[in-house]
C-alpha cells in the first residue's frame, strides 16, 4: 500500500506568512534557549550540590599501599619512637607525640598512644627485641581498625564503647576448632573460644601473656588497648626474637596470624605508619 504524498509547500512564500513564520520560527527558539537555559541551570545546580556533598568533611583516608613483600624478606621501616618520660615530667612526652603522629595518619590518638607506651616498656623490658609501636599500629589496624570495628570506638579510659568479640572458633570451613578455655569470662562463649579485645587475642593466649599496662595492681583486660598492645608486643618478642630484622619480624607476626597474606597487610600498614612518623 502507498500512501499518498504530503502537499508540497510552495515555493515562494507570502511576505505576511514569511513573517508568521519567522516569528514563530523565533519564539521557538528562545524557548528552546530558555528551557536548554533552565535545565543548564538545573543540572549545574544538581552538579554543585554533588560537588559539595563530595567534598571532604575531614583530612582524606590514610592510604596503604599493599606491599608484595616476601617473608622474611624484610622488616618495615624504622619507626620514630617516642622518649619515656623523666621522673616527675609534667608534660607527657608519648602522649604529645601521639598527638602529633596523629595527625599523619588515620590512627586514632587513643590508640596510638597505646602502641607507643608499649614500645616504650619494651624498651626497657627486652630492648634486644626492637618491636616498634608502628608494628602494634599495623596488627591493630587489620585486626579491629584501631578499635573501631563494628562501630566501636576507644574511650579516654582505652576500652571499647562496646566489647570487641570475634566469631566462634568452632571448626567451620577456614576457622580453627578451638574449645572453651576461659569459661566464657573473656568472651561470654563457653563452648568456643573466641578472639576478644581490639587486639583479638583468642583467651588462652591471653591467659599466659597477658600484662598490665598501668601497673596498678589490676588484672590486665583484652578490652583495654594499653593492656593489649602490651600484650601483643610481649607475645611477639617471646623466645628472644628480633623483630628488627626480616626473618625475626616475619617469624613473631605469622605466629600471630599464620598467613602470608595476614604479614604483608601488617608489613604494609607498618612500614606506612613508620614513614608517616618521619615526615
């Protein structure tokens, strides 16, 4: 079927038609002008509002790289420590360092301040060791994100604003069966043990290495994060290591976590932490 063809417009057009014409030809024009104008405007409006809704509220993320580094082939960079304070100090060196410190990195200063008071006994308890505060500060940061996971966070007192408990240790697929030893004191599970603290220590673990940070005569809790990075800079020392070296750092952090992918996360946020310090 063909259908018939349109009427042809004339050739020639009469000047008043000529005007009509030209005249809609222009209002339709400045409407396309006005409507293009007001969806700019709207879409440009829509974009700053994006634009200011993307920009950043605080200091951007500290940012790891993840370092493809071979065990034992290294040990992180070195890490500034902070100076013990003297006998009657009125100004707390650890903690102003921990602020400054800070400030380059994403740790909060709470527990900063704890891997760095943990160095600083450990330097005088077994200065052979050289465990530094930016390993702490690299275990505490895949562990719990400084104490911080599961929208936690650290108090001045150094405990979490609600218990830090990881999952059952029950033999499921990628998980070590490991039965209660702690009666559920630690972890509140009595058929299970589970990794408890900011530090994630599984309780008989905790039970045999376990000091207190205050030296108040307290016992020493998996919760407080001067307690556990004390703790965890004990346990990474034992046997006389030096985790100054690579076979020496790679050997105390598998023993924490026997994984490789586990020591390259530590090794990265370390040695990231320990350049920061410098700069």
């Amino acid at each position: 079927m063909v259908l018939p063809s349109p009427p042809k417009e004339p050739a020639v057009v009469p000047p008043v038609r000529a005007r009509r014409r030209a005249g809609n030809l222009a209002g339709r024009v400045a409407l396309v002008l006005l409507l293009i104008g007001f969806v700019g405007g709207g879409a440009w409006a829509l974009g700053s509002l994006a634009r200011r809704s993307a920009d950043p509220i605080g200091p951007p993320p500290f940012l790891v790289p993840l370092q493809d580094v071979a065990p034992g082939a290294a040990a992180p960079g070195a890490a500034q420590a902070p100076a013990a304070p003297p006998p009657g100090a009125t100004v707390d060196p650890v903690e102003e360092w921990a602020r400054r410190v800070a400030g380059k990195t994403d740790i909060p200063v709470r527990a900063l301040r704890a891997y760095a008071q943990a160095d600083v006994i450990m330097q005088s308890q077994a200065p052979a060791c050289r465990i530094s505060w930016a390993t702490l500060a690299g275990i505490g940061r895949v562990e719990s994100h400084h104490g911080s996971i599961f929208g936690a966070r650290l108090q001045d007192s150094g405990i979490p604003s609600k218990p830090i408990i990881g999952i059952p240790l029950n033999g499921s697929p990628g998980v070590r069966a490991i039965r209660d030893t702690d009666g559920g004191r630690f972890d509140g599970d009595t058929e299970w043990d589970r990794a408890v603290g900011p530090m994630q220590f599984i309780p008989g673990t905790w039970n045999r290495w376990a000091q207190r940070a205050a030296g108040d005569g307290l016992p020493a809790d998996p919760q407080n994060i001067d307690d556990a990075a004390l703790t965890a800079a004990r346990y990474l020392c034992a046997g006389g290591r030096d985790v100054g070296t690579g076979g020496g750092w790679w050997q105390a952090v598998m023993s924490y976590n026997n994984s490789v992918e586990y020591g390259r996360n530590v090794f990265s946020g370390a040695d990231a932490y320990a350049r920061a310090s410098l700069g």
